[in-house]
C-alpha cells in the first residue's frame, strides 16, 4: 500500500520536460520540510499499486511522474514494474536523499540538504535561493540538463543574472503558476 496524496493529469510545469502531458502521482511524506513545498501532507489515502494504475491509466498521457514531498519513500521498483505493464514511462522528482530503485527512467533531482545517496541524475533543478549551486552541479553531474529555479517566482531577475554570468545553466520557470493551472 502506498500513501497517496493526490493524482492529477496536466502538464509539467518545470524543466526539461515543460509543456508535456502527464500523469502527477504525487506521494504523502518528506524527508525534509522546505518552506515553499506545496504539499499538503496531512492529506492521505492508501492505494494499492494495482489500485493506483487503475486510476493513471485513466488519462490518455504515457509520462507519470512521480512527486511528493519525497517521492522515493514510497516508490518501489514493484510499483515500477506495475506502471510499465501498464505502458507507462516513469519519471520522478526528488531531492536526492534516497536512492533510486529499478524501473524509473527519468530522474529530476531538486537537491535540498544532505547527505544524498542518489547515484543517478537525468536532470538537476535546483530552486535557488543565493547557494553554493556550482557545488551541487559539480556533486550530481547530471546526464541532460542543469536548471535554477526561482523560488516561488520571487527572484527571477536574480537568477537571471546569475544564469548570464553561468551560461551552463538554463532558467526553469513554474509555468503552471503563471499560467494559473495546476
């Protein structure tokens, strides 16, 4: 059983992915409590993974991705393998802490505090709030892209300018937020 928040259809409204459509299953629980998250964690319901399939393959999109909180405290490779009987390609956000299990091929790391046991990163987006970012591209190495992220909108012209100065970084908006959809 798995403690879902909630399972929505939209589009990815950050990084690389950004204007896709996808499949949100987004998981209960964290290991860190950042003060932007928009998680409400006091919602819960439990669902089996057949049950959680049953609800995602509602929606005509292949991408689930897999959110939180953290997500990686509840996704399993057995849930995994359940999603891609069903035809789905599995991406997941997380903040690095955990490792990733067998089955998902598409990791966005958004690395707050360590220690980190992540051993693999298709993406790194970092929310940037004035940090040591060249430290977590040069710790996560990621395969694809490197993004910086304002956080909740509030300094886009600063990461702008760091961006400028950084050119190896791209500027990752919360697009769902500015175009008011979820």
């Amino acid at each position: 059983m798995y403690p879902v928040n909630e399972i929505f259809y939209s589009l990815q409204g950050e990084g690389y992915h950004t204007g896709t459509a996808a499949v949100f299953l987004r998981f209960s629980g964290c290991n860190r409590h950042c003060e932007f998250c928009d998680t409400d964690f006091s919602k819960s319901t439990m669902m089996s993974a057949e049950e959680i399939v049953a609800e995602i393959s509602r929606y005509t999109a292949r991408t689930v991705i897999v959110t939180g909180g953290e997500p990686l405290l509840s996704l399993d490779s057995a849930l995994c393998r359940a999603l891609h009987g069903a035809g789905k390609y599995i991406h997941v956000e997380t903040n690095g802490t955990l490792p990733v299990p067998e089955g998902v091929d598409w990791v966005t790391c958004s690395p707050k505090e360590g220690p980190w046991a992540i051993d693999r990163v298709d993406e790194l987006k970092v929310v940037y709030q004035n940090q040591d970012v060249e430290q977590l591209l040069e710790r996560f190495k990621p395969r694809v892209a490197a993004f910086l992220q304002p956080c909740s909108c509030r300094n886009t012209a600063e990461v702008i300018e760091y961006i400028l100065g950084h050119p190896w970084w791209r500027l990752s908006l919360q697009t769902h937020k500015l175009v008011d959809f979820k």
